[in-house]
C-alpha cells in the first residue's frame, strides 16, 4: 500500500510540474460569461472550434442574468443574430404556461418594452432565471467547455510570444492556451493584464470634438447634429435641499459623497458613471423578503434622501416628481408579478461617487466595492419602507415591495452581479464617439449597431453655485438613428497584440460607449468577436488582418444587422 501511495504523489507531482493537469488547449479562450461572452461560445461553437468559456463567478449571462430585464435597445430592429435569437428564445419561454407561477399571462403588463402582438417572434422583459435558463438551453446544444470560479492572475497570468497571447493563467494555477483569446468582461481584465492600451472616466470634449464628454453640469447643451440636449436636468435634486451635515453651517461639514466643486465644464477627469444593483422586486407575498436594515447603517448616508422628500410642496411637487409614484425607483413590470428596478430622481439607487476606484481595484477591493453598494441599496430601500422621516403614503407603497425568493443564490434575494455601466475603455486603431452615434463618422467595417440614446448616469454630487446640493454627469440625448460599430474598435493596436478581441470594453469614447453599453448590442458584438475570431484562425491572421469581405458575408449569413 505504501508503494502506491508514493506511486500516486509521484503521479499527481509529475503532472503538476510538466502542467499536464493544469493546462488545457482550445481555438478559442473567452474569459467572462456575460452576455457577449455567452455568444461568442455558442457562435465559436457552431463554427466548429474548441472553446472554452471562463466566468470568474459561479453565474453566466452578467447583466442579463443579474436583474437587467428591462431591455434597452431603442430600435429593436437594429439586433439580429444570435442576440435576437435569444429575445425569440425569451418569448418561446414565456408561451408556455408552466413559466407563469405568480401570475397568469393575461395579467402581465410590462412598462412598454416587450412587444406582446400576436404575430411577434420576441420578447424584451424577462426574470432573471428565464435569462439564465435560456442562455443554457442555448449553450448545452453546443460544444463549449463552461468553467465557473475562475479568476484571472491580473499581476502575471498573461504570457505572450511577441505580441501573441500564448497562455493565460488563472489564481488557481489553472492555464488556457489559445490562438484566439476574446476578453468578455465588464471590466476589460484580460485586456488590461495583456498590456493593451485603455483609459477609464471622461475624456474632454476636446479630445475627440464632441459635446456631451467630460463634465456636464446642470445645463443646455447641443449636440454635433443640433439636437438640444438638457444635461443633468433629470435625476436631480429639488430647489433648496441644503448639504451641510448641520444646515446652514458650513463649519458642520459636507453631508457623505458630496464635492465641493464639480470642475469645469467640459473638461475630462477620473470619474466614471455610478453603479447600482438593477435589484428584481416583487410584490407577491408568498415569494417577498421584506427590505431588512442592513447591519452596516449610517443614517446621515440617507439624510439628502430625507431632505429632498421635506422639500417638495406644492408645484414643486408636481414638476420634480414626475409620473404616479412618489417612490425614488422605476420599477418596471417583469413576469410573474416581478421588477427590474432601477434609479430615478435625485436619491436613488445610483451610489454617485463610490465606484471610481473599482476599474482598477483588486478583486478583494472590489468585492468590498460590491458589498458596500449592496449595504447601501439594502439601507435606502429599509429606509424608505421604514423610516419615520418618510412620507407614510411613500412608506406603505415601499413595504408591498421586497426582493424575490426565487431568483438569485443568495437567501436575501439580492444578486451578486453590481451594474458595471462603464469600466475600462480599450484604445485601439478607432475610437467610436459621439460623431459615430449621430451619424457624421460612418466606419466601412461595421460588425453591428448600436441603436440607443448616448446615456450617462450621474458622475458626482456637488454644491452649486446657490449653495445647494446637485448631481453632475447625466446625459440623455436621443433621437439619431441605428448607427454601425467599427470591427477596428473592438481589436487592439496590432503592435500591442494580434490575438485578442475585446467586444464590450471596446475602443469608445465615455459618451460614445454610453449608447454602446447596452446587453443586447453586447450579445450581438460577442457573436462577431467570435466569427472574426474563427476566420483569423482559419486563415493563420491576426485579427486585425481578418479579410472584412469575408467576415461581412459570414456575419449576414448568421443573421447580423449590419445597416
């Protein structure tokens, strides 16, 4: 028995020296298991090459499947492809009646995003686990290696040959060699650690000629085609909501997440566009976890909540709190009596100002970044079902409300997945910005469209001019048509690496990026990542060397909107 036990450490030694056990080989090696890098596995796959796809958690579809149900596209007959295949996989779940368990399908109505004809072939809103149910129907009739809880070595774990990636090493010591690598994820990780250009926060408008980067303060502005765009005007605070700890009194101190200054306008700086958890709320009490005060609580970090609620009288009323609802949240209709939650008003569920380290946190600050935000949403939604300073009719319309049972691993009904709405930003041979959005820069290689207004939530909160709290960084400028995005913008500097494809941390400007960054242009540029990835292996190129005519004619043939 001894001379096997030796014989078996020896073994289990041998392997792991040579790498045999830890070190695996495919065509194509995508590191994170969001939306675009659930497409680009399927598309791999069915274009006959080995693939692996790598999710850092213990949960695919990011976004997707992480509370984002309200799908916002714009023009949905801008998303072909494997991305509206999913959307017609949504609405096939939902024809049949076993998915309807809180509500029948007659009850549901949705906030105007799903398109519930009869003759239609897709669905836009949808729970979390009929996302994730959905994408893994779609991937288990495929070939693809799915490997959960692995997270890159961001100090070491990229080895090149020149400027190829040869290999990439997670924390683990697990390694995947490649020809092909496509980075996936929302924070441009894999990108970063190859040593790839990027930026994060706003460039000026300087930069690039645009009008809607940098710092954009409570103001009109026009766009590059003319259209008036009133920046920062939503999403605010009322008139006169003071934001000193004692008001008044300046000595007292700034309340929390409050800067003296919001910088000039126009100007570029560090900062990026808050986070939140798009949090999936339901009113159905047999499936509702009540909001719980979080043990982490901080009542002055809701004290301009209360504040903005004690400043609203009369038309001041009626003008700032728009809609049927005094609740500071859009909860927009899901299935089955369910939400996708989101920010609105001047205190919401945007932590404004706590998210500027994250892009390039380690991931144990980033996991203190999540759980912070979480503590944060959990307070504020605790607060306003709860907390005497709020209005009752806004208390008792707050309490029918809860996170649901039935949707995420964690027991509180709260997800994992934070709304990474911008990170990282690669720079590569083309920039897509604000010119491309309205139509005066038309790249000649478009891999797909985007079809959404330049959005950006708010950067900061600041004192104004009057001496009153404010909220800088929104924009919404709307009103342009689907627009191409560049295959150029999606691949690195060749000189930089030659093996690499980057769909969501793409080469963009921060306003450019804010019409880009939404799931389903995200789903549809992960599925070109792959078809350029499967040529350039074909053909023995570099990526940025893909023939486009060839890529073009295989992206039609796969249904892709490309015009």
């Amino acid at each position: 028995m001894r001379n096997i036990f030796y014989f078996v450490v020896f073994l289990l030694s041998f392997q792991m020296s040579t790498g045999q056990s830890n070190t695996t080989a495919y065509d194509i090696v995508i590191y994170g298991g969001t939306s675009a890098g659930v497409t680009a596995a399927i598309q791999a796959s069915r274009m006959g090459k080995s693939v692996v796809l790598i999710e850092p958690t213990s949960r695919i579809g990011g976004l997707t499947t992480g509370g984002l149900g309200q799908t916002d596209i714009g023009n949905k007959q801008a998303i072909g492809g494997l991305s509206r295949e999913f959307y017609e996989n949504i609405k096939t779940y939902y024809d049949n009646p076993k998915n309807w368990k809180w509500q029948s399908k007659s009850e549901y109505r949705d906030g105007g995003q799903t398109m519930t004809k009869e003759n239609e072939t897709t669905m836009w809103t949808f729970e979390p686990s009929a996302a994730l149910a959905v994408f893994k129907q779609m991937m288990e009739k495929e070939n693809i290696k799915l490997v959960y809880n692995e997270r890159l070595n961001r100090k070491n774990g990229v080895q090149k040959t020149g400027n190829k990636i040869s290999s990439i090493e997670m924390q683990s010591g697990r390694t995947f060699t490649g020809d092909v690598f496509i980075d996936a994820t929302y924070e441009g990780d894999l990108m970063a650690t190859a040593g790839v250009s990027y930026t994060r926060g706003r460039e000026s408008n300087e930069q690039y000629g645009e009008t809607l980067n940098g710092v954009q303060a409570n103001r009109i502005n026009t766009t590059l085609t003319g259209t008036v765009s009133r920046n920062s005007l939503y999403h605010n605070f009322l008139p006169r909501v003071d934001p000193y700890v004692i008001k008044g009194d300046v000595e007292s101190g700034l309340l929390p997440n409050i800067v003296a200054s919001p910088g000039i306008a126009g100007e570029g700086d560090n900062k990026i566009q808050a986070y939140c958890f798009r949090m999936c709320l339901t009113d159905a009490p047999e499936n509702r976890v009540p909001f719980k005060k979080p043990k982490v609580y901080n009542e002055l970090d809701y004290e301009l909540l209360f504040r903005n609620f004690e400043a609203r009288t009369g038309a001041i009323r009626d003008m700032y709190f728009y809609g049927n609802s005094l609740l500071p949240w859009i909860n927009a209709g899901m299935p089955n009596r369910k939400t996708d939650t989101n920010n609105k008003f001047g205190f919401s569920t945007d932590y404004i100002g706590k998210n500027y380290e994250y892009p390039e946190a380690s991931y144990a600050e980033r996991d203190k970044i999540i759980t912070d935000h979480r503590n944060y949403q959990m307070g504020l939604m605790w607060s306003l079902a709860n907390h005497p300073r709020i209005p009752k009719e806004v208390r008792d319309e707050a309490s029918r409300w809860g996170t649901a049972k039935d949707e995420f691993e964690r027991p509180d009904g709260w997800q994992q997945q934070l709304y990474i709405r911008e990170a990282r930003r690669m720079i590569g041979a083309y920039v897509m910005t604000q010119h491309n959005c309205e139509g005066l820069h038309i790249p000649d290689d478009p891999v797909g469209l985007g079809a959404y207004g330049m959005d950006s939530h708010h950067v900061q909160r600041y004192v104004g001019a009057n001496g009153y709290v404010q909220n800088e960084g929104n924009v919404e400028a709307h009103g342009f048509n689907p627009y191409p995005i560049s295959y150029k913008s999606l691949v690195p500097k060749k000189e930089e690496c030659e093996n690499l494809i980057v769909p969501v941390c793409l080469s963009a400007s921060h306003i450019g990026f804010g019409s880009i960054r939404m799931e389903p242009v995200f789903m549809v540029l992960g599925q070109s990542a792959a078809v350029a990835a499967s040529l350039a292996i074909d053909n023995n190129a570099a990526v940025q060397d893909v023939p486009y005519q060839k890529l073009k004619t295989v992206l039609l043939a796969n249904r892709q909107r490309l015009k």
